[in-house]
C-alpha cells in the first residue's frame, strides 16, 4: 500500500500539517484534512496526485481539533463520509461548543488562523467505536483508541502503518519528537497508556500529522515519553512554589527552546515546532492537568 504525505502548507510553510493519501480500488481515502483555511493548499496537493476532491468518499480524522478536521466539512459538502470517535461525531455535527472553545484561545485570530467551520449533516458523520474496521476496496483502516492529548482521538492502523494524530507526538526532520499539550483535554496517565498500546502493536512505520513518516518507532515513543514526562514534572515544580501560571509562560518558552537548541534545532526549523506546537499552549495544557486531575499535588 502506498501512501502519499500531502503538505497542507500552514501558514505558507512546508512541513507542519499532513494529510494522507491512500488510493484504493474503491477511490481515494484521505486521513486527516488540516485546517479549512489550508483546503485550498490540500485541494493542490490532490491534484498532484491525479485526485480531485469530489472523488474522496472516505475522510477518517484522528480527533475533531481545527489542524486535524477543520476542513471536514468541505469534504462532506462534496459527498465523502467522515470517519471520527463518538465523542467527536457531535461536534462535527454541531461545532458550536467546539467554536467556543477555539474562540477562547485564539480570540480574533481563529478565522484568520483556521478558517471556517460549518456543519456536517449526520448522514455524512460515521462514529467508529474502539477497533473497529472499516474495509474500503481491499485497504482496512482500524481505529484505535489513543486518549491522553484529547479525549475524542483515534489512531488508525493500515496494515503495518500507523496513522497517529497527536498521540505518537510533533516531530519535523530532523528534529526530535515533542509531545502537543494543549487543554483542555491533557490527561498523562492516559496518554501513557496510550504509548503503551502502540508499542504493543510494533508497527513498521508512524504517519505523523506534524510532520510525515518515521520508522524508528521504539525509540519515537519511548522519547515522547520522556519529554511528556519532563515536561509535566517541570509545571508541576513551579506550581508547588505557588508560582503564578501566567509569570511561567516566558520561562517555559525558554524552557522548550532550550530543549530544542540541546537537540540542534533553532532557526527556520525552531519555526515550524513553534507553528506546529506552540509552547504556550503546551503550558496550558499542563497546568490545566496538574489544577484539574491532581489538585492534591499542589
């Protein structure tokens, strides 16, 4: 089975957001859309391939978050059938909740950032429980249930290969892998779980959505593992100093660049972790797991 990695071009630049392609004797399948404001940019990518966007009528989503799904709809307004988890399938339906929220963290800039979101009428939205298959001319697309970054992810396996969503992490050639921590969802104890179900599984070859294919799989997760790990336990010291969560936003972003420096990554690479994972968000994720799950810990 062949794949093909599209570049959904965010922001203009190349390597952030994936989609992928995998052609089939049924017609194309498309795994995740990126953004509605990079379609335009997806809608060449396809062309590329000889694919025109009315012809994909199977589009599976990792999670319903706006660099993954937020151009779904476009999609389905052509006719394809969106595969999500079930605690996703009504916000895809009905996004007002999930605008909401968006709108909260990036204010103003959500439309100029992310684009449009409409409706998908029901009939366009299937909801796949936890191993299920979905078989598609002679391609099975499994979902898996990975939470820990959201609690509406799925990880679709394709034969040997694995389509990850957030779960498996933020990795761009030749950098390192950094684990997306945004709220309001972060829970650690699942996303270990999570890593621990992939390792299990001992695919060939991870399909990132930031960014692209990796095959030193072990060693991938056992480094978001890590990260995930430090990361958590650096928020969590501050917090029990009674530090104010907002005074440690310039501190953890220096923090984070230090790590990515430690790894050889600065410049224009630095750039796109920062457009792909921005470490402020990174922070309010944790600080958010830290206030809401472990309160005691404080």
């Amino acid at each position: 089975m062949e794949v093909r990695v599209l570049d959904c071009r965010f922001q203009g630049a190349e390597g952030v957001i994936a989609s992928f392609l995998l052609k089939t004797e049924a017609g194309p399948i498309l795994i995740e859309t990126g953004p509605e404001r990079t379609f335009p940019a997806l809608v060449e990518a396809l062309g590329r391939e000889g694919v025109a966007p009315e012809e994909v009528g199977h589009v599976f989503v990792t999670h319903i978050h706006l660099d993954h799904a937020g151009a779904a709809w476009r999609f389905a307004e052509l006719g394809a059938t969106i595969y999500v988890h079930p605690k996703g399938a009504p916000h895809l339906i009905d996004p007002s909740r999930l605008l909401a929220s968006a709108e909260r963290i990036y204010g103003d800039l959500l439309k100029p950032l992310w684009g449009e979101v409409r409706p998908i009428p029901e009939g366009r939205v299937r909801a796949l429980t936890d191993g299920e298959e979905v078989r598609i001319g002679g391609v099975t697309v499994q979902a898996l249930e990975t939470l820990g970054h959201a609690v509406h992810h799925h990880a679709y396996r394709v034969g040997e290969a694995l389509f990850a969503g957030d779960i498996a992490g933020v990795r761009i050639a030749p950098g390192p892998v950094l684990p997306p921590t945004p709220p309001p969802d972060i829970h650690l104890e699942s996303w270990y779980a999570a890593l621990d179900r992939l390792k299990a599984l001992r695919p060939e070859v991870l399909y990132l959505t930031h960014f692209g294919p990796y095959t030193d799989v072990e060693a991938h997760l056992e480094a978001l593992r890590a990260r995930l790990r430090a990361w958590a336990d650096w928020v969590l010291a501050r917090l029990r100093e009674g530090r104010d969560p907002q005074s440690l936003t310039p501190e953890f972003e220096a923090y984070w660049r230090q790590g990515l420096e430690e790894e050889g990554v600065d410049g224009a690479l630095a750039r796109l972790y920062e457009l792909a994972d921005p470490p402020y968000m990174n922070l309010q994720g944790l600080v958010r797991y830290w206030q809401k799950h472990h309160p005691e810990a404080l």
